[in-house]
C-alpha cells in the first residue's frame, strides 16, 4: 500500500520511550489528528497486519511537538525517509591466494568491510558507508561463485543494535554498534573465534539475546595435517567447531566459557538458535547431517555425566543440507532446510521439519531430491532459505546459486511446504534469466521487499514480494567504492 512518506517509523521508535510514554502511543495518538491521509484506524490496521507506519516529528516555533513533515526528518541522499537499513559483507583476502588469479601475488591484502545502506519506507537503498572489519575475507584459495560456501556469514542482532561479521582469513568474528542514522561504530575487531582447538574458517553465525555462535567450517589439508595448494576434489574440510561468544551492552564480545564443540561443524553451511536459546542446529555437508546440540540456561552446551556433550545427528534424506530458517508460528516452531544435492542438476530442494520439546526434529516435508520432487527446485545448488510471514500466506524462497536464480515455495501452517515457482526470481546477470555461475547468494527480507546479494557483478537486487507470494523485480543497486580485487567477492546480506 502506498502512502505519503513522513519521518519516523513506529517500529523503530518502539525500542524507545517519549516523555515516559511508549513511543506507539504518542504517535497514535499524534496521527489521528493528522491532516496528512492517516487516519488512526488505517494505522492500527497496518500495524495488525505488519506493515511499516512512518509519522513525520517536528518542533514548532513554540517549542510544541508537532506532526511534520519528510524535510523535518533525516532524509536519504534523493530525499526520502530513511526508516531501516541494510548491510553487505565483502570476502577480501590476499590476492596471492586466489586460484584464478596468481599473477596477484604482488597485490596487498584488502581488508574486509561491510557496506551499509539506508533504507526507505519504499524499500529503495542508499549506501551511506563503509567500515573496515579489520580481518580478511576467505584464504582456501575458493575461486567459486559462493567463497564461503555458508548462510548468515553476516546478522544483525534481534533488537537491531549490533551487527557481527566473520573473517574467515582471519580466524575472527567483528562487531559494530549501529546508530541513529544507521552507520556504524566499530565495538570488537578481529576476536579469535580458534578457541583451544585453534579451528578455522568461521563462516555463519546466530545470535539469541546477549549470545553470540559461530561456525568454524575448518580448512582443507592433506593427510599430514599440511594446508593444500589447490582444492582437493571433494572439498572436504578438517579442524572445524562451534564456539559461542557473550555480547556486551556497548557490543563488544568476549569468548563464552565451556562453549566450544570441536565435533561439528565440517562443511558447515548455517548455524540457527531456536527462539528460547536452549537449542543450536548445525548443517553439516560433510555428513550430511543436521546437528542439533542442546543448551544449557547459561547456553553452553549440555553435558552427560561422563563430560560427553549431547549431540544428535538428524540424517538428511537429501544430501548436503546447507541453509536454515527457523521461525515459530502458531501450531509450532518450524525448521526450513535448504539441499544442495551434491550439485545435481535441477535437483536442489527445500525440506521442513518441527521443532519438538527438548530440540528434536520431526520430518514434516522431506524432499528426496530426485527427478519428479514436487520440492525441487528445478535449479542447481539450493543454497539460503528465507521465510517470511504475511498478512496473504507464509512463503519461503532458495537461492539457487550456479543458476543465479530464487524458487518460492508456500508454507502451510502445520510447517508443509508447496513449491509455488521454479524460476520466481532471477539474477539478470548480462540479461540471462537463468545464466550459469550467476552467484546469488545471502538473501534477506524486509516485508514486502526481499534483497539478494549478486556476487557475479557486485549488486544487491530487490524484488517486492507480492500477495501470492511471487516476486516483482524492483532496483538493482551496484556496491560501490568498496577497493575490490574484483567484483565477485561479497558473501553476506543482513538489514531491517
């Protein structure tokens, strides 16, 4: 629904209080003596079914606050309401290292950064800067569309204070503060993510409250423990784990005690916290499995008598599962996982499973990966699953990476899943719909838009997500000025 566009949005001005006064109230109340085309039951109606309501503040001469207008408030660069951002993640790294590329050896390390932009109550973005993580992006010498090979790389916090960043180069993670206005304010650089096991690679991450997880996917070596020169044909990795980290009140981490699982983790694809934070789900390539690791109340993991730690592994039918979306709903808490399939052509899939007491999982919609699925995607490599709840129906949608395209599914509410479109969105890289090597990669949404990082040539591309859950292509927004080896180098996607 399109309206006038003012300055401030009652969901972000919820995190504060006015006078002493929920934020909401005063701008209801405010609102419904608007001359602006508001009326406090059109607002209340789109507060119910999850739409942004942006209310313009002002002061007057008499020092009263009064309903304004879009100049009164900080705007974008074209003039618009900035009400959220978004943030992308390059995966810079020392040149030398890049297969494709060793005539670089003499190129200096680029550092990685994170590209923020504001966003307006339209969904269009405007870069607003740059920030330096401090640690370098992927140093396995991946020359692949997808450098990390994982979701979630990048996240911003539930209560949209922070945002946190691997430097899979560096054996790191990062942490920034985000501002009024959106920018960002360096609160930890380059924190060891090793532990005592010294793994590497941290690759995805998840957040609950004041606890921060990640996932170290580990390296490749050979049987003497040495790191190889090129990619050994299975790309499979050695020395990975989970460590979980305490955040800060100023965003700052510090290394969370008894965290660290030295079991898990190879070829990890996502990592995800259930809701009440007493669970952690880990994709595991490798094995083919989803990992599921119980919590303690101080969220460290469980442990038996003996000092063992409790995990369970769930087999997937399909091989390598990759990416995960939890969510609760009514008739449960759900888990979506994406499959890449081992690369079979046309047959990465979607499966959905329930979240039972005590962490188990429940098979709900299992794809089997083979040719006549009803949950295939009908592209290669199904790599980021995003699920998003709307006032029409619940959807999800896989990145298809090789193929530079999205598949969409429906959601029912007992968690079963419907494909709804195969090719329900595209890359457009050099104007192919379905071109190979299109390297789509970390998706997020923001209802009703949905943004895709487009690692081929360095874009972010928006889509509106319409009633029926099908998706209109809208901007398409180059990063910029980022000092990039190449375009090809951003893994992650993360905003509000």
């Amino acid at each position: 629904m399109k309206k006038t566009i003012l300055s401030l949005s009652i969901s972000q001005l919820c995190k504060k209080r006015i006078l002493g006064v929920a934020s909401a109230s005063i701008l209801l109340s405010l609102a419904a003596c608007s001359d602006q085309g508001l009326s406090l039951e059109s607002i209340q109606a789109d507060l119910d079914s999850g739409e942004d309501v942006n209310i313009g503040l002002s002061i007057n001469d008499d020092g009263n606050l009064v309903i304004g207008s879009p100049s009164t408030s900080d705007n974008d660069n074209d003039g618009n309401v900035a009400v959220g951002a978004m943030y992308a993640l390059t995966n810079q790294h020392d040149p030398s290292q890049q297969i494709s590329t060793p005539d670089l050896a003499s190129e200096p390390d680029r550092i990685n950064q994170i590209v923020a932009y504001s966003r307006d109550a339209n969904g269009e973005l405007v870069q607003i800067g740059l920030y330096d993580t401090g640690g370098l992006g992927e140093n396995i010498r991946n020359s692949g569309a997808n450098p990390l090979a994982s979701q979630d790389p990048l996240i911003v916090s539930k209560d949209k204070r922070f945002v946190f960043a691997v430097n899979p180069g560096s054996e790191s993670i990062s942490s920034f503060r985000i501002n009024d206005d959106f920018s960002l304010t360096e609160a930890s650089l380059n924190v060891s993510t090793s532990g005592e096991s010294g793994a590497q690679n941290p690759v995805s991450l998840t957040v609950f409250e004041d606890i921060l997880y990640v996932v170290n996917t580990g390296n490749f070596v050979d049987d003497a423990g040495e790191e190889l020169d090129a990619l050994p044909a299975d790309r499979n990795r050695t020395n990975a784990s989970i460590i979980g980290f305490r955040i800060a009140d100023d965003g700052s981490l510090s290394e969370l005690a008894g965290s660290e699982i030295t079991t898990v983790g190879a070829n990890a694809g996502s990592i995800e916290f259930t809701e009440d934070g007493r669970n952690l789900y880990v994709t595991q390539r490798r094995t083919n499995d989803i990992i599921h690791i119980g919590l303690t109340e101080d969220h460290v993991p469980i442990t038996y008598d003996g000092g063992e730690q409790r995990i369970t592994a769930i087999p997937s039918i399909t091989p390598q599962p990759f990416g995960t979306d939890l969510y609760p709903a009514e008739n449960g808490t759900f888990l979506l996982v994406s499959e890449g399939n081992n690369g079979a052509e046309g047959l990465s899939a979607l499966s959905s499973y329930r979240v039972e007491e005590g962490g188990a999982l429940t098979g709900i919609s299992l794809s089997s990966g083979v040719e006549g699925d009803p949950l295939v995607t009908g592209f290669t490599f199904g790599c980021w699953v995003e699920f998003v709840e709307t006032p029409t129906g619940d959807f999800a949608y896989v990145s298809n990476t090789p193929d530079g395209t999205i598949t969409s599914y429906a959601v029912g509410d007992e968690g079963g899943l419907t494909r709804l479109e195969s090719l329900a969105g595209t890359a457009n890289i050099e104007g192919d719909d379905t071109q190979n090597g299109g390297g789509v990669l970390d998706a997020e949404i923001v209802y009703p838009y949905l943004y895709q990082v487009v690692n081929n040539d360095g874009r972010i591309a928006q889509f509106e997500i319409a009633e029926d859950g099908s998706l209109n292509r809208m901007q398409e927004v180059e990063i910029t000025d980022t000092d990039l080896l190449r375009a090809r180098m951003f893994v992650g996607l993360a905003g509000f």
